[in-house]
C-alpha cells in the first residue's frame, strides 16, 4: 500500500511500476476502440468490446458498480453533447457524430484511467477543431508539471492553453484527480486557475488530467439516468484524459503506449518513462 501524506497516495516505485501495468491495458483497449469506432456500431458494442478486452488482459473494469446508482458498464461513451459518463446502451454513432470513450482498468489493485474522443466519418471543422484544443490542452498540463511545483500549474497551463484557441467553455465543475489504489483519490485537478496553488508535485504522484471543453457554455446538466452529463445549451464537447506521473527527469504518462515520449518530444519537454 502506498504511504498517504495529508490524504494523498504517494506510491513507491514498484507501484508505480504496477500503475503502468494497468494504464497499458487501457491504452490498448483504447486504441481498439478507436479503431472500432464507426457509422452503425453502437455504444452498447463498444462496451462489450472494452470488457473483453480488459478482462481477456487480466484486468477488471474500473468504472463498473461504481457510485451510485452503481454505474452499469465498462466505459462511459458521450456522443455530441454529452460531455461525460454516458451510459453505453443501445444509441448506434452515425456518420459526423463525436464520441467521448471513458476507459478505467484495475490490475492487481492498482487503477489505471484514461479517455479519447473519436470522430465519426467526417464531421464539422469546429468539432475537429474542439478536438485537437481539448488533447492540445491535456499535453500542455502534462508539460508545466514539474517536481515541486503545484497542481493549478497543471491547471493553469490547461485553461491557457485553451483560451488561447478561441471561446470555448471549460468545464469546472468536473475534474482530473488522484489515482491509486483508488480511481478517485485526493488531490483534484481542475482545468482552470491560478498557479502555485495545491499540492505539491512530487515522486510518487499519479495523478488524471482530463480537460473537458464544449463549443459554448461551460455549464452542464445531469440526464434523467443520473449519470450522463450534456452540455445545458446543447453544444458539442470533447473530452481527453491521461494518468501521469512525474519521475527525476520528467513526465511519464502511464496509459500512453509509449509513455507519452512521442508528444512530449514535440512540445520539447524531456520523458520521464523508463
């Protein structure tokens, strides 16, 4: 078990090690979904084809019988306006659709929690362009995070990053979060706000950076399911997640494939991944 420090799980480097475990395989199925995602397939579908594929891996899904009412799947999958923690059922994506895949994985006690948003066909250029704002902005949370710095650097290079494309809504009241033992731990991470503020940054921190952005209003409301958050004035939303962690040489993102070396490569930033 970890050790808590003011309520948070600092992990040593062999459950960390084990963290990594768990984010690959929600990278890969991930990454399955992705390319299962198409005109005609329903959500529903792609559920069934996250639970094979995490449990055929030797994990289990993280998001089901979780909170109440005990949430019924094994991914949340938001299509258009919803936002988050859509329930998979029987709605079938059509040909310009977006949809937000949600993807949690428990192995061997240890959580790993990450989230795309795929296009259907082709869809509208600012959807498309919703889209590489909300990933951009979770890769730039990912670079201002240094060790002893402060999670609202995280949070402030998220919101700049955003406000600097264009008026988009950034959600806030739904965050990014601690992550070990448990996929919901203190500290949160907002997308917005001032830095040098919140916890401090340090070796064993895992933490999820999720940007959740719309195309209008920031505020959301919650669907007669109790789950499923959409947008209040219907506009479309994308959301991204990534559960990282810092090492002595920088970011290591723990349910990227390769670690997240590639993207961090391009914004300049050094790899912390072994």
């Amino acid at each position: 078990m970890g050790l808590f420090d003011r309520g948070i799980q600092i992990k040593t480097p062999d459950q960390i090690a084990k963290m990594r475990v768990a984010g690959l395989l929600v990278g890969e199925t991930l990454e399955l979904l992705r390319a299962s995602v198409r005109a005609g397939i329903s959500t529903g579908e792609l559920d069934a084809i996250a639970e094979d594929n995490i449990r055929s891996g030797g994990g289990l899904p993280s998001f089901q019988g979780y909170g109440q009412p005990p949430f019924p799947a094994s991914i949340c999958a938001s299509v258009n306006d919803e936002v988050v923690h859509g329930i998979p059922g029987d709605r079938v994506l059509a040909d310009g659709d977006v949809i937000s895949i949600d993807c949690g994985a428990i192995v061997d006690g240890w959580h790993g929690d990450a989230a795309i948003t795929v296009a259907v066909g082709e869809v509208p250029a600012d959807a498309r362009a919703l889209m590489e704002v909300t990933e951009g902005a979770m890769w730039a949370g990912f670079a201002a995070a240094r060790l002893g710095g402060r999670v609202s650097d995280i949070s402030h290079a998220v919101e700049q990053h955003v406000r600097s494309r264009g008026s988009y809504g950034i959600l806030e009241d739904y965050t990014g979060h601690g992550i070990g033992t448990e996929m919901h731990q203190p500290p949160n991470v907002p997308n917005y706000g001032k830095p040098g503020r919140g916890a401090k940054l340090e070796l064993g921190l895992a933490l999820a950076v999720e940007p959740m952005v719309t195309l209008g209003s920031k505020h959301t409301l919650v669907a007669e399911d109790d789950w499923t958050i959409v947008t209040s004035d219907e506009s479309w939303s994308a959301h991204f997640e990534h559960t990282f962690t810092l090492t002595e040489r920088g970011p290591w993102v723990l349910t990227a494939l390769d670690g997240g070396e590639s993207a961090l490569a391009e914004l300049g930033v050094p790899f912390g991944g072994r």
